[in-house]
C-alpha cells in the first residue's frame, strides 16, 4: 500500500511547477518542461514516495534556472524545509552551462556526492534519471540517430554518466529493488541502442 499524498499541498505545488515551467521545453524532441515533471513526480508516488518527494520531483531542477540562494527561501516558505533541501540535492546547475568541459565535471561532482545524499533526494533523482533515459529511447525510435544533435554530450558520454548512476544507485540507495531493477533495463536498452 502506498503513502497517503496530501493532495492539497500536492496541487499547491502542481500550480507552481506549471506556472515556471509553462514556456519551457526539454531537450531533444521538443515537449513540455511540465508534462516532463509531472512523469517524474508520478513515478515518485508510483514507488511509494511521500508528499515532500513528489513535490520535490515536480520542481526538483528549479535551482538549474534560479539562484539557489535567493529562491531557497521562497521554495522553504512555500513548501518545507525537507522539499527545499531535496532539490538543493538534486541540484548540480546543469543548465546554466553547457560547456562539455564543465558538464563532465559538474557530472562527476554530482555522482560523488552520491554517497552522502538523503535518501528521498536519491528517490527523485532515480526517478528522474529513469524517465529522462526513456526519453532518449523513445525520441532515437522517432528520428535515429538525429537525435544526438539535440545534446551537447557524445552517446559514449551519456552512456559513462547513466552507467555510473546506475551502479550508485546500487550502492546507495536503499531498499527499491524494482525501481533499481528498472533503473538497470533502461539502462541496457539506452546502451544496445547507442552501440548499434
């Protein structure tokens, strides 16, 4: 039996992530940021997640566009301390910087630090991570091989970071076996798919 999701604080955050992230869209095939987020936060409750996850899982990348020290604030009054440091974790400000270089060390950073994430933080970012490899999937099933001009990292560079993902995940997170199970056959597909 899953937890019990406390729907108004739940819309209350809906509201939020799609009013920021109504103009945004993802990478390579153009969808919405929002829609995005919400496959995220859902597989959150799928895995029996708590209220602070799924909320966490629906604006977790808010610090990649907003300065973290001028909006934690914001997101703490608005939805908790316990939300706010989760999304603090998730944090490793991708966006704001897409130089190869930098990307790659940002990455590193982020899956050493793995190790000492919460493990609420390490149930959003699997979740994350999950639905964002099946993303690529189903966007090289559209269009091939096109695909990898939508990203600023090599296939073998996204292959190293979710390989390595999926191996902390393994050593760190705890319990979920389905979701690290899951975690492990998108993984193998992503890779079928990027060698042949």
């Amino acid at each position: 039996m899953g937890k019990k999701i406390d729907l108004v604080r739940y819309k209350k955050a809906l509201d939020f992530s799609y009013s920021y992230y109504k103009n945004k869209n993802r990478k390579g095939i153009q969808l919405p940021y929002f829609n995005y987020l919400s496959s995220v936060s859902n597989l959150i409750i799928e895995s029996n997640g708590s209220t602070d996850e799924a909320i966490s899982g629906l604006i977790h990348d808010y610090f990649e566009f907003e300065s973290l020290s001028r909006k934690s604030k914001l997101i703490k009054n608005k939805f908790g301390s316990k939300v706010c440091n989760i999304i603090k974790q998730c944090s490793d400000h991708e966006s704001i910087d897409d130089d190869k270089e930098v990307w790659i060390e940002k990455k590193k950073k982020f899956l050493d630090s793995m190790q000492k994430k919460s493990q609420s933080t390490l149930l959003v970012v699997i979740c994350d991570k999950l639905h964002s490899m099946n993303c690529i999937i189903n966007d090289y099933r559209k269009i091939g091989k096109r695909l990898w001009k939508n990203h600023y990292q090599s296939p073998e560079e996204i292959t190293w970071y979710y390989k390595t993902l999926c191996k902390n995940f393994k050593k760190y997170l705890k319990n979920n076996k389905l979701l690290k199970d899951k975690f492990q056959r998108i993984f193998n597909e992503l890779e079928y798919i990027i060698k042949n």
